[in-house]
C-alpha cells in the first residue's frame, strides 16, 4: 500500500486536530473517520474532509490504518485507549496510533504498552507549533517510540511538518515539549511583566518592543505575543489553561528529578491565578492582564 492510500482516522477534532485532517486531504490521504467528545465538531471536520462523523472510537479504528489523537489531558487519552467499552483499541490489530497531545510522559509509555498489547503500535508526535502550522503543514514535530514505527510513517509525517525531529523511546518527545512550552511560558510572563512595566512608567509600547527586538530583550514570544499584550488582543492560539498544565507537567518531572525551579513555579502559579480569574481560555498573552496596573481584570478585558 502506497503511502498516500493510507487510511487516516483523527481523534479530537478541535482546531489543531481539524486543521491536521484538511492538511492531509490536501496532500492526497484520505481522511476516514473522524471523533470528537463534541459530535458536531466531527461533523464540521468531516464536512471539510469527507470521513466519516462517528461516536465511536471503535469504529475510527475500523476505517483506518493510521489514527492521530489530539485530546486535552492525561485522563483524555486513558479514555480514548481504555482497556474496556468502547476504545480505539478494540480490534486494532496493525493499527498505528499518532499521539499529539502534550501529556504526562509517562502516560506516552503506558499507552505504546496498550497498544502494542493488543497488537497496534503507537508514536508520540508532540507538536511545538499552532493552528495556522497544522493547516499549512509546517508544524515543528518532536517525536519519539519504536523507531522502526517512527520510520514507517515518516512520510505523513513529512507531511504534516516543517521540521521533524526523532527524540528517543516512547516518554521522551512528551520531556522535551514540557521542556519547550516551560521554557516559553516563563518568557511570555517575563515580557509581560516587562511591557507592564514600560506601561507604568508612560514608556511608549511600540518604541519599548522595537527597542527589545533589537537587544537581549528579544526572544520569539516577543514576535508572537508582544503587540497582543499591548492590544489587549488575546484571541487564543494556545490558552492559559493549557500553559498552566504543560508548566505543572514541567514541574512534575523536576521534582522526580530533585531539581528547584522557581521561575518555572511562579509563572506556573501566575497562570493558575488566570484560571482562577475566569481567564483560562484565554490566550497566553494574557497574563498581561495581571500585570498592567491599568487593566483590572476581566470586566475590561477585550476578547477578539
């Protein structure tokens, strides 16, 4: 079987994992089912792609050769590969299981022993990207399980990314995105400590970012999150919530490590303070909104 006649399931049919699905269309894999805990959200993704809307994990499985997961947490993918009623891996013999979420690493572990138990294989492919990568393929893709699997779709893969990059056995993919999306949330609190800062002292924002673009003040958060913060424009591409569980994740591991991470820790606790707000769901850039003193939380908030 050629590897465009592969059959794709995808489970999670949010923005990322819908934007994934058309990807592949676009590039000749034809799309066979497609699940969401939100039956219309399947339905909408299956409009875009022409696979079949189910509700049944089972069923994804039946139709495809390749299953990609992109769910919310820990407790998400147990469910989706639950060892009773229904789960993708009822009859999933031969299957291979792509698994993008950023979840606990040794939830990734667990799941490659699931699988493999019941004769299917599975990969984590963690993504370092957004939404307008899945859509155009340019995804930055971390990815780690048995190699001889990694090797066999290295192809869709290709597809799916700008970059791609084999990590290691199953867990480590998931270490390093922790790692990465840690690292990131401390920038994007720093700036927006910063800009909070200019904004006290009557700085001119738009001469505060050039000038940081330009020094050690610069970083990528700067180019993606900087005129947002300064807008009030917090249209979410990656959510306060999520920041706030891939921090936890990082945290996680530097205890099992014996390792102290207090900037890690408080920006971990500043996103816990957005959720407590009734800002989770907003984009990370707005934890700004906790560090302007002109801005008094979410009564004056703009959401775009």
């Amino acid at each position: 079987m050629g590897a465009s006649a592969l059959r794709i399931g995808v489970v999670g049919t949010g923005r990322m994992g819908a934007n994934i699905a058309q990807r592949l269309k676009d590039v000749g894999y034809p799309i066979a089912a497609l699940y969401d805990v939100r039956l219309e959200a399947a339905a909408e993704a299956a409009n875009l792609t022409g696979g079949e809307a189910t509700a049944s994990l089972g069923r994804v499985t039946e139709l495809s050769d390749v299953v990609i997961t992109v769910v919310s947490d820990d407790a998400a993918m147990y469910a989706i590969f639950g060892a009773v009623g229904d789960s993708l891996l009822k009859d999933a013999k031969g299957t291979i299981f792509i698994n993008c979420a950023t979840v606990t690493p040794s939830v990734h572990v667990e799941i490659q022993k699931r699988a493999e138990q019941s004769g299917a294989h599975s990969l984590e492919a963690c993504m370092a990207s957004s939404i307008p990568q899945a859509r155009n393929g340019t995804l930055y893709l971390m990815v780690a399980g048995r190699e001889e699997i990694f090797a066999r779709v290295k192809p869709l893969l290709e597809k799916m990314s700008a970059s791609l990059k084999y990590v290691g056995p199953a867990g480590k993919a998931a270490q390093v995105k922790a790692l990465v999306n840690m690292v990131m949330n401390v920038n994007t609190a720093g700036l927006a400590e910063g800009l909070g800062l200019a904004d006290a002292l009557g700085l001119d924002l738009d001469v505060v970012r050039e000038i940081f673009s330009q020094t050690g003040a610069n970083s990528r958060v700067l180019e993606t999150d900087g005129a947002d913060m300064q807008n009030r424009d917090h249209e979410v591409y990656f959510s306060a919530a999520h920041a706030a569980k891939d921090s936890g994740i990082a945290l996680g591991l530097a205890e099992d490590a014996g390792l102290s991470l207090p900037l890690a820790r408080a920006t971990f606790e500043q996103y816990e303070r957005m959720k407590r707000l009734g800002l989770g769901e907003l984009d990370k850039s707005g934890i700004s909104e906790l560090t302007f003193i002109s801005r008094h939380g979410k009564d004056h908030l703009t959401h775009a």
